[in-house]
C-alpha cells in the first residue's frame, strides 16, 4: 500500500538569542571623564625652562647695559667727580645720576676692564644708554678739576648781605657782585673792566628805573642753597641767582594780570611788598594775614588809612635799636656809610620811609622767598573782608614769645602791644 505523502512541515523557528545580562550602572558616572594625572616631569620641564628664558632675558639685558642703547641716548646730565674718588664711589654716582642702571656691574666691569684705576677727577658730561666703553673712555681723559663752594643764603637777606656772604666765601668781592648785580660797571675776575647784560630776563625788563631806588638787584636775588664754581665769572653767580628768581616767579605772573585794582600791578610791586611781609612775619603761617593788613592800609577807603601808608617799622621808624630796619641798622646802612654820616639822606627818606609816603616805597627792602611772594599776591581774604589793619609779634622775653597778634582798630592794637610785653 502506497504511503501516503504529507506536506513539508515548516522548520521550527529558532528561539531568540537570550537577553545578555548587564550590570546596573549610573548614567552620570559613564558620562564624567576619567582623571588624567598631569606628569609631574613635565612641570619640572616647563619650571626649568620659564627660568633658563628669564634669565636668558636678564644676561641679554645686562648685554645691553653694558654694550650701549641702540636707540636714541638719554638727555646729557653733568656729574661732578670729586678729587680722590675710586671706581666704587663714581659707580655709586653714575647710578643716583641715571647714567648707568646696574652700580655694581659698572663697578665690576670697570674693574675687569682694567680701567678702574685710570678714572679722572673732574666735571663730565654724560648720557644715560652710553655703552660702557664709552664711559671709560670719557673718565678715563685728563679733565680740568673745578672746585666748588656751597653757600646757603636765608630768606629775608638784603642785596648787600648776600654780597658780603659771596666775599666771606672766597668767591668775589662784595662790591663787585653788586655792581654786576645791578647792571653797573664792574671788574671781572679776570681783572677786566665789565658791563653785565641781563635783558634776557622778562622780570629784568619790567623793574622801574623809579626815583630813590636803592639797589636794583635788591629782592630778585633769589634766597636758596646754590653750588658755585670757585672759578666762575661774577656775572654766571649773579645769573644764579636771577636763573632761580624767575624760575620761581613764572608761574605767579597771572595773578597779577587777575586783579588789576589791586595794590600789586607788577611783579616788582609784589617783591616790594612780599619783602616787607618776609621781614614782618617770616612765617608762612603768618604771610597771608601780614599781607592781608598791608593790602587793606594801601587799599582801604577808611579815613584812617586816606594816605595809604604802609607804615611797616622794617622801614623806617624804628622803636628800639634792635629792630631790624632796613635804613637803619641792616647791613645796606653800613655799606651806604649812613651810620658815619650820623643821618639818612632826606631823599632816601623820602623813597623808604613807609610812615611818610603812600603806597609802596622805591624798592624791596630785602629778597623774599617764594612763601611771601606768593602770600602778597593772594592775602588772606578773611582778613581782608574783616578789616584787619594791625599786627605785633610777642616779645621772646615776653608770656606769648612769637605769638601774632591782630586788631582791627588803633586801640585794640594799643592792647595788643601790651599784651605782647612790649
């Protein structure tokens, strides 16, 4: 019997592949980087090489120094090296003076150069960014020595002291220093006959040749400490002098033109008066209310003051033998020989004597520092508002020995004066 055929049965399909099992995980921690530890080698590396680059860039500096600016040189400054001086003192110079950076690698090299004991005395001109080399060289040449005096010269000192003082000094002649100062005839040093030109002074210009006037010079001789060269001209010492006066006054000259009703209208008429107020009070605390009485006497419409006088007892009624006056007993009175005549000149009275004529006198009475310059330029404006017209100085043998006092009135002045020990 024939069997009997069945249809194909399909293949059984396969059973998938099992799910493969996995660990439970936090989806942060497959997401954060993992830390990478920094060589530590490699920061020795970069240490080292930072400062093999620093210090490759120090020696390139110091290269510089030593070899010379190649760029433009610094501005000339004129150094002064004393007789004796060693490498290590005019290293020390050359430092303080800006010319060279490093003292002790300028100090070093001189050394090793061999040049250290061949540097010369003398005044030299040089120049900050010059090769070392060139600096040798420049010390290393025979140079005239020129011998300094250093004269220091109080505010408040006439004309004729400070002339005294350059005589006391070795300098020049105390009468020949005036002259020139003056722009009169005088002998050189040299021992030639002389004029001295000082045009080139705006403030020179501007000084009246006003009737009575003493001393031209007197009040723009500048009071400061000045080195002078022992070898020098009469004229380039008084030229210090009138070098630092119009340093000093060129940033004041606005204000004058700024109060043109005002008792100052020129710069002499602000030397004249700053004069009285240096001899007056002395004291900057005490400038601007000096000024400021002296501004309301010449300015006031009070009938008291009609006449304008300044009245100041530095010139020249005197109460006692040991006020400094200017006519009087001060230096000028000697050197004019008022004090052998017995008697001032009339007309000197009548230029000086601030009890006897309006306004200010002929001349300054003394050279002011720039404390009383400035304070008769600008008075203290209370004072001035106030009607302050007097002032008195503690006795120094007194209970209020330097103390100022002020008044407004003749009488309270009367109180003041006794009040001071006077």
């Amino acid at each position: 019997m024939a069997k009997r055929r069945t249809a194909a049965q399909p293949a059984p399909e396969p059973e998938p592949d099992p799910e493969p099992e996995y660990e439970d995980y936090d989806d942060e921690e497959e997401e954060r980087p993992r830390r990478r530890r920094f060589p530590i080698a490699l920061i020795i590396i970069v240490v080292f090489l930072a400062l093999v680059v620093a210090a490759g860039w120090q020696v390139l500096q110091l290269y510089n120094e030593v070899g010379g600016r190649t760029g433009s040189l610094g501005d000339e400054v004129t150094v002064t090296i004393e007789e004796g001086a060693n490498a290590n003192q005019i290293a020390r110079q050359l430092a303080k003076a800006g010319i060279v950076e490093h003292e002790w690698l300028f100090r070093a090299y001189a050394q090793y150069s061999g040049k250290a004991g061949d540097l010369q005395p003398g005044e030299i001109t040089l120049r900050s960014g010059m090769s070392y080399n060139d600096i040798l060289q420049q010390l290393s040449q025979q140079r005239v020595f020129r011998k300094t005096v250093t004269v220091t010269f109080p505010e408040g000192y006439t004309a004729v002291a400070i002339a005294q003082l350059m005589e006391e000094n070795g300098l020049c002649t105390a009468s020949d220093f005036l002259a020139c100062a003056n722009g009169d005839a005088y002998t050189e040093k040299d021992g030639s006959e002389a004029v001295a030109d000082f045009s080139d002074y705006d403030f020179w210009n501007q000084i009246p040749d006003n009737e009575g006037r003493l001393l031209r010079c007197e009040g723009y001789l500048f009071p400061e400490t000045y080195e002078f060269f022992e070898d020098d001209t009469i004229e380039n010492y008084v030229r210090t002098f009138y070098n630092q006066f119009q340093k000093v006054i060129s940033g004041l000259t606005d204000q004058i033109d700024a109060n043109p009703d005002d008792c100052i209208n020129s710069i002499d008429d602000a030397v004249i008066l700053a004069s009285f107020i240096q001899e007056e009070a002395g004291l900057e605390s005490e400038d601007y209310k000096v000024s400021a009485c002296f501004h309301n006497r010449l300015e006031s419409d009070d009938p008291q003051w009609a006449d304008h006088r300044l009245e100041s007892n530095a010139s020249s009624y005197i109460t006692n033998d040991a006020d400094n006056n200017y006519l009087w007993n001060s230096p000028m009175a000697e050197y004019m020989g008022w004090v052998e005549a017995g008697a001032i000149p009339e007309e000197v009275l009548a230029a000086y004597d601030t009890y006897r004529i309006s306004g200010l006198p002929a001349g300054a009475i003394s050279n002011p520092g720039k404390a009383a310059i400035e304070a008769a330029l600008n008075p203290d404006q209370e004072y001035i508002d106030e009607g302050y017209y007097f002032f008195v100085t503690g006795n120094p043998n007194g209970d209020y020995p330097g103390e100022y006092f002020y008044a407004k009135t003749a009488d309270e002045h009367v109180a003041n004066v006794a009040k001071a020990g006077w």
